[in-house]
C-alpha cells in the first residue's frame, strides 16, 4: 500500500470567531478533489460548551476515524474537541492552543498587543470586528469584494468564551500540526510560535493574513494530508 492509500480519508473542519464555515469552501474544495470526507462545523459562537459540542455532533457522524482542524478560536474548540474518540490528529490554523486549565485570554498574556485588530463589543457582550478595520485586520490578503462580504457576513461572538477555561488538551496525547500565518494581524507571532511549539506542532509558516485558510486554501489543505497519511494507522 502507498503512503497516499494509507490516509485518513474523514477531515473536519472547525471555523474561528467573527466568520461561519464557509471560509472554508476553498479548503473543502481541495480536499474533496483528493478523494477526502470533509465535514463542516457551523460553531453557533455564544460559549465553549456549545461550540464543542457542535464540534462533537460531527464527529460522531464520522465513520471513521478523522483529522480535526480549527481555525482561531476554533483552535480552543479542537483543543477540548481533539479528545473525542474519532480524533486521530489535529491542526491548527493561525489557531489558538490553551493547555489544560487554561483560558483562552490567558494565551494573550505577556505578547505584544493587535491594533489592527479591533473588536466592537455590544450591551449584550457580543463583540464584531470592526467593519472599517475588517480588510486590514482579518483579511489582508484578499479583495476588497471578498473581506467586504466577510465583515457583512461575519457571526458575533459572545466575548465570555476567551474567559473559559479548557478542561483538556488534546494536542497533549495526538499527533498535532500548525500552520502559522506570518503576517496575521489577530495575534502576535510570538504568541503563535509559543502556543505551537508547546503543543509540539509540525509547523509551516505561509506568508498570509488572519484569512489564511481562504488566501491560501490549497497550502492549508497540503498540511491537512499531510497530517492525514502521519497519522494513518
């Protein structure tokens, strides 16, 4: 059997905070051509229990073992996700990694701050990004038509969940992969860097905005089977 018949054929796909699953179109698309199962989770954004959840749900209709990606906040999701039964290997996309007991605020302390990166928080505690600093801040990289769709489109989300601690982490006991965007405006590199290697990550860094999984889909996808024939039985 070779290498490329020896993979893990079921991925799913987990969206971060301020965007849905369909970000991950260009991604899917890869996948799918390449003979892949690719699932999409819609997060519903208003705590870490019901995003985990929602993560849960498709795993369970997997009928086989999987590869489980998180993008942003998606990547705390998949921390506490990663230990579902199904979950053979992670990967995480610009994506954050708290330890077990952690927050995701915590991961921030002690790096640089993210101007560009500005987050409007509602009454109700729901936070957007701005509109006027969308392009610059998440989305760099792509059109103004794209990243203007992406800031009308974008889901809010409750701004509790970055005070939620993990109860897990799932990069601890399975084989774990990173891709880092070097020019994210969302996170501070060094923050990036730490949370991969900590978590013992393959890394690749893809010279992209926040938006890498939609900038640079079919690089994103090329680490997805990677981790996808490393972590067939």
């Amino acid at each position: 059997m070779t290498t490329t018949e020896r993979k893990i054929k079921n991925v799913v796909l987990v969206h971060g905070a301020f965007a849905d699953g369909s970000g991950w179109r260009g991604v899917y698309d890869a996948l799918t051509a390449r003979g892949y199962r690719v699932s999409i989770v819609q997060n519903p954004l208003t705590s870490l229990e019901a995003d985990v959840a929602a993560t849960n749900r498709v795993l369970d209709l997997q009928d086989g073992p999987a590869i489980l990606v998180g993008h942003s906040w998606g990547g705390t999701v998949i921390t506490e996700a990663g230990v579902h039964p199904k979950v053979a290997g992670l990967v995480y996309v610009s994506a954050l990694a708290p330890d077990a007991g952690e927050t995701t605020a915590q991961q921030y302390e002690g790096f640089a701050p993210t101007p560009e990166f500005v987050i409007d928080v509602g009454e109700d505690g729901y936070g957007y990004l701005r509109r006027d600093a969308f392009h610059g801040g998440f989305a760099a990289d792509l059109s103004d038509a794209d990243a203007a769709f992406l800031a009308d489109s974008q889901i809010p989300i409750d701004m509790a969940v970055f005070g939620a601690a993990v109860t897990v982490a799932a990069w601890r006991d399975k084989p774990t992969w990173a891709v880092i965007a070097t020019e994210d405006k969302a996170f501070d590199q060094a923050m990036l860097q730490h949370m991969a290697t900590r978590a013992g990550a393959d890394i690749t860094n893809i010279p992209s905005s926040h938006a890498v999984f939609i900038a640079h889909a079919d690089a994103v996808a090329d680490v997805i089977v990677t981790a996808s024939e490393s972590s067939a039985p």
